[in-house]
C-alpha cells in the first residue's frame, strides 16, 4: 500500500527481491572460496545488507561504519566517521554495502580509509546509483538500480529519520521537503 507521503514508487519491493537474488548469484562467484566482510553504511544499507547477504551462498562476515556527510537533504561534503568498524580488516576482501551513491564524497572518503585501514580489496555494491548528482568521480562495483534525480525514501532511505520501514524506494512528494 502506498504511503500517504509518497508520490510514486519507483523500486517495487519485488524488483528489489529479484535484484538481491540476483547480485547475490553473482557475488557468491565472485567470492567463491574466499570470507568477505559485508561493512554496511549504517542507517540507510542494513535492508539492503540483510536482503543481499540472505541470496549469497559463500561464508561472510558482517559489520557496521555509521558516517554522515548529510544535513536535511543536501550532502555538506564533511564526511564524519561516527562509528568504525569493530575489528581489523588487515588483508580482508570487504564488500562495502551502500543504498545510494548520490555526490560520490562518502563512498570515496570510506574506501580510502578502508584501503588505509588494510584492506586486500574494497568492492562497492549499492542499492541505488543517481549519477546525476554526482560530484565526485567513483561509481559502485555493483549496482541494483540506476535512478533519476528524485528525493527517494524507503527500504532503508530516510528523510529525517522517517519512511525507512518501506518495503520499497518511493519518490517523497515535494511539499514535504521544499521550504
């Protein structure tokens, strides 16, 4: 059922089901004989860690990086590390799970200090892809949906920590965020 705030779905929770199933198929080759650490972007990725790493068939591990570059719905480019990781990751190949790569700032500052921190190898798997706002020049390894520059909320997308309980990506109606 559609919720009263959203214009439109764009991302039905059936198309994000069978693109999990999918990347999941093609993740589990790729990793095949290996132990990736899934690292999710907290808040906005954990729908999307826990459906993906549900349709992978290799052994994994899982932690959590909350990190904040956004205040209301413009992305300040300060990228804050405000909780890492709870291990070493040393020679790890981690899958660093995202829902968007929107201006690119964040997923750049986090892989470096990834990279810095360790690890063998840093893949890039999100939810969402909008390339139209991006401002900073990297693009996910893997990548559900490319999407148009709309203000989305749900399966984990928030706008002021609301509608993340969607079962799907909608498009939040304007007048809700425009000043």
């Amino acid at each position: 059922m559609l919720h009263k705030d959203i214009d439109h779905v764009l991302v039905s929770e059936e198309e994000i089901t069978e693109k999990c199933k999918e990347l999941g198929v093609i993740l589990s080759k790729e990793y095949e004989g290996r132990k990736p650490i899934m690292v999710s972007l907290l808040k906005g990725s954990v729908p999307f860690m826990a459906e993906l790493m549900k349709r992978m068939t290799v052994d994994l591990e899982i932690d959590f990086m909350d990190v904040s570059s956004y205040s209301g719905t413009e992305s300040e480019g300060d990228v804050k590390i405000v909780k890492d990781l709870d291990r070493s990751i040393i020679g790890e190949d981690i899958l660093l799970i995202e829902d968007i790569v929107d201006t690119g700032r964040t997923l750049l500052k986090v892989r470096d200090l990834l990279y810095s921190k360790g690890a063998k190898t840093v893949k890039i798997v999100s939810l969402l892809d909008k390339p139209d706002r991006r401002v900073i020049d990297i693009d996910a390894d893997y990548t559900g949906f490319v999407i148009p520059n709309e203000f989305v909320v749900g399966f984990g997308l928030d706008f002021n920590q609301k509608y993340r309980n969607l079962p799907y990506v909608g498009v939040l109606k304007e007048e809700l965020y425009k000043e």
